[in-house]
C-alpha cells in the first residue's frame, strides 16, 4: 500500500475541495463567540448556548434529510451545502457592515452551517467509497485525517492573528469564501456523470421509519454497534472539557492566549505522523490490531490534562499529553473511518454517516452542559479528572475480535 500514489482525479479535487473548506473553519475556529462577546456583549449563557446550539439544534434539523439525500447525487448536494454555508456566514459580515448584527443571527446562523455540515461531509463518505478502490480506502482517509491536523495546527494560529489585526469578523469572510472554493473544487472533479443511487430493495416503508434507519443498520452491525458507542463517547468527553481546560489555563494557571493556543497547535504535528503511519502500521499488524491499540492507547492521556501546572513545566507537559493523545487518534481514525466505509452497503452510507454524525454532535453538546456543571460544583480540574477517567472505561466498548461477514458484505464492499 503506498500511500503517495495518485487515486484519480476526482479524489484529486475533492481532497482539494476538503483541504480548503477545512483550513477556513479552522482559521475562523471560535469566531462567533468572540463576536458575540467583543461586538454584542454577551454574557456567558449566551456564549454556550451559542456552542451548543450549532451541534444539537443543527444535527436536529439535519435529521429528516438522511432518508431523502441516500438516493440523490452526492455532488451536487455537496455543492449545495458549501453554497449554504458561503451565504449563511456571509449574511454576518453584511449585517455588521450595516450594523445590524444580532445574537439571534449569529444562532441561526450556526444552526444553518452545523445542519449543512452534517450533510456534507455524509455526502463526501458516500464519494469517497464511489470513486476510491476499496484496497484505497485506508490511503484515501488518512490524507483526510492529515489534512485535518494540519489544518487544527496552522489555523487558529493564523486566525488568532487576523483576529487581532482586522477583527474577528474577517476570519468568518474566510471562512465563507473557503466554502465557495471547495464548491468549485467539486465542480471540477470530473469524471464520469455519477449514476442516481438505486436502493438495491425498496420495500415499502414508512417515512418515519426511514428517518431511523442510520441507526437502525449501525445497531444491529455487530461490528460498528461498539464503535458507534466508542467514538461518540470518547469525543464527547474530549470535547466536553475544552472549555474547562481553557478556564484552568488562562484564569487560575495564568497562561497567556498565544501560550493556551500554542499548547495545542504543536501537539497536531502528532496527527500528521500518525495518519501516515497508518496504512504501513495496517500492512503490517492487521487492521484490527492497529484499530483496537490505537483505540486503546487514546484513553489514556486525557487524565493527564487535569494535573497540568503553571509556567514553562506545565505547558511542555500538556503539550507532551496532547502530543500522545493526537497521535494515536491520528493512528486510529482514518482505519475506522476505512472499516466503517466497508460495513456500510452504498445504499447506506449517507444515512449512516449522517446518524453517526448526528449521533456524536448532540454527545457533544449534552456532555459539555453536564461538564459545565459539574466544573461548577467541583472546580474545573476535578471535572476533567472525572473525564479522565471515565475515559480509561472506553476501550471495553472497542470489538474484541475482527468480524468480517455481516449480510450484505459484497454490496459493503462493492465501490459502484
């Protein structure tokens, strides 16, 4: 397997398209809650309603269309959602300009892009397996999973900078213009006019029905039911004790912005490494084994971020943590996203990318109310001790043994 080989054109421009749209969410990464902050004057409720309202109200809203968006052409539903979102975000700088920019905006605004995320990227899962040989998958996802780390570790730099310099209004511009590049970039994909997706059966079914089907194939897989149920909580969890690690650290450790940005920038060079390391760790130990250590090896850092302590020391230390945990997602991500691309029949896929997506971004949101309060009863670092630790119980939902045979695997692997 190597991994510098050309998988096509059309995974050419979609890398492309992903590469973009991804540095420009980075690049405006925590740019409504400093509007709202620096130009509304919002207070701290508003702030995390503001957080929460993106993931949970937008993956509600997104719910409904998995059903329908399964049997239609993936690209021209991706250039529709990265449309959206360039209106949406630019609606923020034009009400700005006009001083008519309201928190209520900001909300469904957010809501709008977190729905269209959703819908996106299942859209992009579903490409990704039509135009990549299925021996490819693994390639194909680890340079998903190094972008993203490339992006995590120059963006927020880079729009901390032009924050400071223009405001942060002009990281959303970017952000939407990113967006209008990325629909350019599908557009130009080529290659032979994709078929309308044809259900391999169509039973009669209820449109309620239909609605849960995602999680109905992800439940009864014996395969994807521990992985569903790991991810969603290992993400949750991390997720859920960023803002308190921010508190710790810039209020009672005393550690500058550029310090608390710098502490976790760095450690992304650990993504890049083991997103590359990935296809060779595969041909070598077996998908399995590289999916069940790397997964197990992830849940043991996250406790080390409570006893992070002030000055030089404690910022190499977190940086050594996160360094590790970075890592070994880096590692185990783009094979499960490759195993779980194989489950999954074609007439599936959006449908279970979409509630798995739904799934893990309501977690989120859930679980940083909860963390939210318990910081409040307990201080912030016994919350993330608490985090930490139910961290280390997540390896006992990663499969034990390698499942291959489900019904429906030749349609699962069958690209077309």
């Amino acid at each position: 397997m190597v991994a510098g080989r050309s998988l096509g054109r059309p995974f050419g421009w979609l890398w492309t398209a992903y590469a973009i749209s991804t540095l420009g969410t980075w690049l405006a990464f925590d740019a409504f809650p400093l509007i709202a902050i620096l130009v509304l004057h919002a207070g701290p409720t508003e702030v995390s309603l503001l957080a929460a309202a993106g993931l949970a109200v937008g993956a509600v809203v997104a719910l409904p269309l998995g059903p329908w968006l399964e049997f239609r052409r993936k690209r021209p539903l991706m250039v529709a959602m990265d449309l959206v979102r360039f209106a949406a975000l630019m609606s923020v700088p034009a009400a700005f300009a006009l001083g008519r920019l309201g928190f209520a905006q900001l909300l469904v605004v957010a809501v709008v892009v977190g729905a269209a995320d959703i819908v996106f990227t299942a859209s992009a899962g579903a490409c990704v397996k039509a135009f990549v040989r299925p021996r490819d998958l693994l390639v194909a996802n680890g340079r998903f999973e190094s972008t993203t780390w490339t992006a995590t570790m120059i963006g927020p730099p880079l729009g901390g900078a032009a924050i400071a310099a223009f405001g942060p209004v002009v990281t959303v511009v970017a952000n939407a213009v990113s967006h209008l590049l990325s629909a350019a970039g599908i557009r130009a994909m080529g290659g032979p006019p994709e078929p309308r997706p044809v259900p391999a059966q169509a039973p009669p079914r209820s449109r309620i029905g239909d609605l849960f089907e995602g999680w109905r194939y992800i439940l009864t897989d014996s395969a994807l039911r521990p992985l569903f149920f790991n991810t969603v909580l290992v993400s949750g969890l991390i997720m859920a004790t960023s803002p308190l690690l921010a508190v710790l650290m810039l209020g009672r450790l005393g550690f500058a912005p550029w310090q608390y940005a710098l502490a976790f920038a760095v450690p992304c060079v650990g993504g890049l490494i083991g997103s590359r390391s990935a296809p060779r760790l595969v041909a070598r130990f077996g998908r399995h084994r590289v999916m069940l250590t790397a997964g197990t090896l992830r849940a043991c850092w996250s406790l080390g971020t409570a006893f992070v302590g002030p000055g030089a020391a404690g910022l190499v230390f977190l940086m050594a943590v996160e360094f590790g945990l970075i890592t070994c997602m880096g590692v185990f991500n783009p094979v499960f996203a490759t195993h779980r691309l194989e489950r999954t029949p074609t007439d599936r896929v959006v449908r279970t990318l979409a509630a798995w997506s739904v799934t893990s971004k309501a977690a989120i949101a859930v679980l940083t109310a909860l963390w939210g309060l318990l910081a409040a009863v307990t201080g912030p670092r016994t919350a993330i001790a608490i985090a930490g630790l139910l961290m280390l119980t997540t390896p006992l939902l990663l499969p034990r043994h390698e499942r291959t045979s489900r019904p429906g695997r030749k349609a699962a692997l069958d690209p077309t």
